[in-house]
C-alpha cells in the first residue's frame, strides 16, 4: 500500500498523552504531530478527548482546546462529574473511553490504520474490534519509564507499539520553550476569585481526586 492510499486516524486520550509526556520530560508540538502523519498517509481525521471541569472560571487547557479545534483537530470533550465515594472523599470523575470507542467504531469502515495515542488497558477489547474490521491498529505510549505506562494486553493487542520517546524528535518540545504567560490585570470591581471549597486544600479540607481520566494542566 502506497503512502498516499494509506487512509490514517489518530485518536488522542488527552489525559493520557499528557502523563506520558509530562513523565518522559518533553511537551507534545501538536502542530508538528499533525504534520508527522500527514506524511505518512491521508489524514482521514485527528481525534482528541479530554474531560474539563466546566465551573472553574479558568481552565489552562482551555487556550489548547482552542487552538486544536481551529487546526485540524477533531476535540471532543466532556464535563466533569463530582462524587462522594465510600470512604466520604469527593472525586472528579471524567472518562472519555466511551466516546473514544464509539467514535472509532463508527470511522473504522473508512480508514486502514488507527493510531491510538494511549495506555490504556481499556482500550484492549476496541482494538481487537478494530481489527476484525480490517484496521491495522498502532498504540503509541511508552516502556521507557517504571513501571511502563502501557497495559501489557493492550501492546500485545495492537499491530504495532511505538514508543512515544522515539517520536519525541519529530512531535516534541521542550518545555523551557513554552511561551511565558502574562499576568491577567484584576478588572475594576471585581471580587476575588472564589475557589469552591471542594477545590480548596487544608488540612481538614476533603481530598478531591480525579478518577479514570486524571488529568494534570499547566
């Protein structure tokens, strides 16, 4: 199969990618990554799922949602919901597995290869689907770190493994080279921003965790 005829889609567990990255110590160029298998194939579509906590009145990942909705990225994302689990700590619960299944499911007929830029052993029972449909199915996460950050079943699922270290050259950068951001000036009137409570920490504040898609911003 020529490059050209090579129909791709990539599907990006946001939360995910981010760990792994955060951990090998280098920042996706989510520009350079679209580019990476643009030439490699036909692009048929690039997914990419993140779960956002919609009261913070800021969110750091809002400007990169942004940015990939207006450049070729398909961003799908999900609000999150808060709960009380047994032990009475409140968590933040906001898994994007099955929108990523379904999603995949759903384009399988129309691609020849899905990248899957996750770890997740989750993911293992979509892939065999995939597959039965025809799809060569390549998983993109990393052994290079203790433990590794792919579930065992899921890289021995999938037509091939690619450690994200050896992409880092062509879809990596630095992050000394992120761009300094300006401090916001406080608008006349306004009140100080409210934490919610919840969010707060103390010592005798509730712990709050984020469950399944956890998930670190800058």
């Amino acid at each position: 199969m020529s490059p050209a005829s090579n129909k791709i889609a990539l599907f990006i567990d946001g939360a995910n990618l981010y760990a792994t990255a955060k951990t090998l110590g280098f920042d996706i160029d989510y520009k350079r990554l679209l580019k990476e298998f643009q030439s490699r194939g036909t692009l048929v579509r690039a997914f990419y799922y993140t779960a956002i906590i919609e009261d913070q009145e800021y969110s750091s990942i809002r400007p990169l949602i942004d940015w990939l909705d207006y450049n070729g990225y398909t961003v799908v994302t999900k609000a999150t919901k808060e709960f009380v689990d047994q032990t009475g700590r409140r968590k933040v619960k906001g898994n994007m597995d099955i929108e990523l299944a379904v999603d995949a499911m759903e384009i399988a007929p129309h691609i020849d290869q899905m990248v899957l830029f996750s770890g997740d052993g989750d993911f293992r029972s979509l892939v065999e689907a995939v597959q039965r449909r025809g799809v060569r199915v390549v998983v993109v996460s990393t052994i290079s770190t203790q433990p590794p950050m792919v579930a065992d079943e899921l890289r021995r699922q999938c037509d091939q493994f690619v450690d994200l270290m050896e992409l880092q050259s062509k879809i990596g950068r630095d992050p000394s080279e992120r761009p300094q951001r300006e401090p916001r000036e406080p608008r006349e009137g306004r009140e100080p921003r409210h934490t919610p409570q919840f969010l707060q920490r103390s010592p005798t504040s509730q712990r709050v965790e984020v469950e399944d898609d956890e998930f670190e911003e800058d």
